[in-house]
C-alpha cells in the first residue's frame, strides 16, 4: 500500500510538472495541461495528498473545480485541437462548435486552404470562423403570411374606421329632417348587431 502511495504521488508530481510545463500565457489552458488535470482525475492521484478533487484543484492547480471540470469536458468533447484554436483566436466552446468539422491538424480549412493555427495567423483565423459562422447562421425568415382571420380583422378595422370618418364628414353637414332620421335609423341598427356580436363574443 505504501508503495502503491508513494508511485502514485510520483506520477502526481510528474502530472504537475508537465502542467506548469504546458501552462500558456494570458491564463489560456492547452490541450496538454487539460490532459493532464484529466489524468490526475480519472487516476484520483489527489488522494495521495491527502486531498478531494476539489482541494487539490484549488491549492495544486491553482483553479476551481468547477473550471477544471469545464476543462476536462472541454478535451472530451473537442479534444486538442479547440485548445490550440482558442489559445490563438479566443474562440469559445459555443462558436468552436460550428467549426469544429474544419480543424484539422494542418489548420482551419476555410476558402479551399488550410490556414495553420499560429499566433501569425490570428487575425486571419479569427476573419475565417466570422465568416464562417456568418454563413452557418440561418437567413432572416421573411414575415409570414396573415392568416385567413388575421385578414379579415384587417378588412374589419379599415371598414370601421372607413365608417366612422364618413360619420365625422355627416356630422359637419347640415341634414334636413329625413336625412337625420335615415342616419338615426341606420345608427341604431348597427348598433344592435354590434351588440349581438358582443354579447356572442362574451365582450
């Protein structure tokens, strides 16, 4: 047992070497440290410290478990070749997603070429994915067609307000007896279907 603990805090040590070995610059995690936290991991290495997952990622790797995990997933969903990717352009796991089909260990293949993922190229690797994803974006639908009741909700509205201007223009014109009569008539006559149609509609 002792031995099986002293090989194990060993491999831990040499784990942790390769992992300060392979830590990248600005904070940026490589595909061989996120290797390394999911050897140390799957292997439970940690407990030769005395230590849970949890401890050993705040203390010995100097993150949280929560971003250790977020690491390990990342390598067991893209493997390397996001780690390259987003150490040069910055690409997160939801835009490396859409392009993922086009790393390849010469590059990103975009246009017909192969542009290689090196610091050199990074403003071209970065123009490349926009591009991409541009095209991989669905186009605006355009608006869809009214609806059979949605036209005649349409018609409905113009012919009221259609009604009520030409209202407006009769109330500005001097009406003898019979024409005030005729348009009290027809008034109270819409006026009751209206009313019908309100009550049927529970208005």
């Amino acid at each position: 047992m002792q031995q099986k603990i002293t090989d194990s805090a060993f491999e831990l040590g040499t784990q942790l070497g390769r992992r300060q070995a392979f830590t990248m610059v600005a904070g940026r995690c490589s595909a061989a440290e996120a290797q390394c936290l999911q050897n140390i991991r799957e292997k439970k290495q940690f407990l030769a410290l005395g230590m849970n997952w949890g401890t050993f990622c705040k203390e010995q790797a100097g993150i949280s478990r929560s971003q250790a995990d977020k690491l390990i997933r990342q390598l067991e969903e893209f493997g390397p070749g996001f780690f390259t990717l987003a150490a040069v352009t910055g690409i997160t796991a939801a835009e490396y997603r859409g392009v993922s089909s086009a790393v390849t260990e010469q590059g990103l293949l975009h246009a017909g070429e192969a542009i290689a993922i090196v610091p050199e190229n990074a403003s071209r690797l970065t123009a490349a994915i926009e591009q991409m994803r541009q095209q991989a974006d669905p186009p605006e639908s355009a608006d869809p067609l009214p609806s059979p009741v949605e036209r005649s909700f349409v018609r409905f509205e113009k012919m009221l307000k259609g009604a009520f201007a030409e209202l407006d223009r009769l109330q500005s014109t001097t009406l003898n007896m019979g024409d005030r009569l005729r348009l009290q008539s027809e008034l109270g006559s819409g006026i009751d279907k209206l009313r019908r149609y309100a009550a049927d509609l529970h208005i």
